[in-house]
C-alpha cells in the first residue's frame, strides 16, 4: 500500500513538472539570458535554454524539450530559433514563441551589428576572436551536462541506452560530407523504432477533437512556403540587385530550404551573396561567417553581416527577419499540429523513439565541439591543457553543484582568453 501511495507520489510529481506560469515580461528576460550565453552553434543555445527553462525555472519538461529538437530536425529553417519558437509557443501560444525568438536573437544581432559596423571601417578584428576559444571547452561542457540530464530522465532500460548509442555511432561513422544531411533520415528511422519498441498495444484509444486540427494554418503556412521558394529564383533587374526588397526575398526564400542546420545553406547563400548578386567578395563572405561562429546564438545572423554590407542597418534588420521569421512560422503551426496526434500511442511511442535518437545527437554535438578546441595539426599538452581543465572543471560544477550557466560560460571565456596563446 506505501508502494502504491509512493507511486501515485511520483507520477503527480513528474505530471506538475514544467508547468508553472510566467509573463511576457519575464519570458523576454529569460530568453534575453539564453540569447547571451548561447556560444557555439545549435546545440549549445538550445542547451542553454534547456538549463533555464528545464533544470532552474522548472517552467518545462526535458520531454517538451526533446519534442521541440525532433520536430526541428524535420522542418526546414534554424534550428536553434525553431527550437526556441517552439518553447515559448508551449510557455505563452503564439505571442510566447514571437517574444522567445525575438529575445533570443537580440543580443546576437546587436552584437553582430556592431562588428559589421566596425568591419566596414577597419577590416578584420582577429581581438575579438580570441574570446570565442575559452567558451568552446565550456559549452561542450554544458551540453554533456544536459544531455546526461535528459539520459537520466528518459533512458530507462536497455533498449533507450541501445538507441542512443546507436545514434551517436551513426553520427561517428556517416562522412562528414553527408552527416547534416542525414538529420532528417535518422529522425525519421528513430521514430520507426520507437514504434517497433515502444508501441503499448494494449492502450485504450484516445478521442481527439478533430476540431482543433489547424488545418488552415498549414494551408496558409504552405503556400506561404511555396511562394516564398518562388520569389527566391524570380528574375531580378540589375539595378534592384541591392535593394531591400531583393534582401527579404533571397533570405526568405533560403530559410524555407535549410535542411539540416545552418551549416548545410552556407553554400547556398554564399551562391546568392558572392556569385549571383555580388553583394560580398569571397574573404568578406568568410569573414561574415567566422562572426557569425563566435556570436552567441545561430550561425545564420551571418544574415545580419550581409545586410549590413548591403543596406546598413536596414538591411541588416530585414535579412534579419527574413532569415528567421519564415521557419519559426512554420514551427509553431506543426507544433500545434504535433500536440493533436500526440495523444494516440502510435506518436507516443514514436515521440518516443526519436528522444532517445536525439540524446545520442545532443552528446555528438558535444564531441564535434569540443573538438573545435583542439589546434589543428601536430598538437602538444602546452596547446590543449586549458581547454582540457575549462571542460573538466565546468563539468565538474555543472553536474555536482548545478552552477547557473550564466556564471560558467562568461567566466570561461575570460579564463581562456588569458590562458590560450594569441
């Protein structure tokens, strides 16, 4: 009987779990924070918002988290801001995953400005990339911590621990040429096995209200997409090369045909910006690039730096909007989608599938990263040892203490800056 009432404990906990309220205003500020903090590509910001939301705020679950990466994985757009769309859709509906993305982005592009700005009357500014090598070890560091959190929370016997193991062997052994191309493939094979595995036959069949199916939402989202992918190959007259108009269209239209993350478009876009247009040279294009690595947040604010070139800070906010918005549209009308066939167990045990698929992407993402720490070529201890102690010493606090991220990757970052040869 104390069995029982134990029991019946633990499942009223973990169903309050992630369920607490919070305003517009503080929503911004939150997402403000992670926004900041978030150094070194998709996965980081996302486990930056992870630790916030999830482990501090206690506002979701690593399940909502996890649903949010699956389903980004399968549409085209950032991931990172699609995640984050998603999030605040789930915190406060539409006007939550509009404040959640604009507040994430901020901090980026403001920062992203101002080197455009100073780019444009000094050159290349190699100071402020030093800052970026402290933050490397420490962010694959907070992504190991959370991707353990969420192990903890979800692989609960051995077939979770198969799955995810064979995700992060996938990743290891797919050519690098193919490996963000195959995102999509192995999401999809996950979600297979979940229903193989995970299927619970016996499970009563849930009434749906076929009512809140938001059918014309896809409608209109999709023909949204395809006029955007149609405004991107319209011809367009020499003189409106540089135009505003030319901007939103071309950055549109490449946000609704990334596949994979941001690092697949790169070629794409640096078609459109060097080669077709000739907004950028080829070095100015790689510079743009290399920013946009060291900003915190998604690597496609490289947006921002093109605009800049092009219309100041016009086009820098429009590229902006036009990079971004598209895709985050198109995350939160299939997350509400998502929400109507969550309820049978078919997608349950599917969702399933794909978050232990997605764990073992998470602790891949973390050794791609914090290989970014280790000089290329022949290397000695003299060379990697800061990095070394940066990630040990992080994981060490991030998981026996759970220090806020706020204090870990800022003060990384200045450690490093002393400690790595210049």
């Amino acid at each position: 009987m104390a069995q029982q009432d134990l029991s019946q404990t633990k499942e009223a906990i973990d169903a309050g779990a992630g369920t607490r309220s919070i305003s517009y205003g503080a929503l911004f500020f939150t997402f403000l924070k992670a926004g900041c903090l978030g150094f070194g590509g998709f996965m980081s910001l996302i486990s930056v918002v992870e630790s916030i939301l999830v482990k501090k705020k206690n506002l979701l679950k690593d399940e909502d988290m996890l649903d949010g990466i699956s389903l980004a994985s399968l549409l085209p757009g950032p991931q990172a801001v699609n995640v984050v769309a998603y999030a605040g859709n789930k915190l406060k509906g539409t006007w939550g995953a509009v404040i959640a993305a604009f507040a994430v982005v901020l901090p980026s592009f403001l920062l992203m400005t101002m080197l455009s700005f100073l780019y444009q009357k000094y050159g290349d500014i190699p100071q402020v990339k030093q800052f970026f090598k402290g933050f490397v070890p420490a962010v694959a560091a907070v992504i190991v911590s959370v991707a353990w959190r969420m192990a903890k929370q979800n692989v609960k016997g051995w077939v979770e621990f198969v799955l995810v193991a064979l995700s992060i062997v996938a990743l290891i052994f797919i050519p690098k040429d193919f490996r963000l191309y195959i995102t999509f493939l192995l999401v999809i094979t996950f979600g297979v096995f979940g229903n193989f595995f995970f299927r619970d036959k016996k499970a009563v069949p849930v009434h749906v209200d076929r009512g809140k199916f938001p059918l014309q939402k896809i409608i209109l989202v999709s023909i949204m997409v395809v006029a955007l992918i149609f405004l991107l190959y319209l011809p367009v007259d020499q003189s409106e090369y540089n135009s505003l108009w030319n901007l939103c269209k071309t950055f549109g239209g490449l946000s609704v045909m990334l596949f994979g993350g941001g690092y697949v478009i790169i070629p794409m876009i640096q078609h459109h910006v060097v080669e077709v247009f000739q907004w950028l040279n080829a070095q100015a294009f790689k510079d743009g690039i290399a920013f946009s690595q060291i900003m915190p947040g998604p690597i496609l604010i490289a947006a921002a730096f093109i605009g800049y070139q092009v219309k100041g800070f016009a086009g820098a906010l429009l590229s902006t909007i036009a990079i971004f918005a598209p895709p985050a549209i198109l995350m939160v009308v299939a997350s509400q989608a998502m929400e109507y066939f969550k309820k049978s167990a078919t997608a349950k045990a599917v969702m399933k599938g794909i978050r232990c698929g997605v764990i073992g992407m998470i602790f891949f993402a973390a050794y791609e990263l914090a290989k970014l720490a280790i000089p290329a070529g022949e290397v000695t201890f003299s060379q990697i040892w800061p990095s070394i102690v940066i990630f040990a010493a992080s994981l060490f606090v991030l998981i026996k203490y759970q220090v806020d991220v706020v204090y870990i990757i800022p003060t990384a970052g200045l450690i490093g800056y002393f400690l790595y040869p210049s």
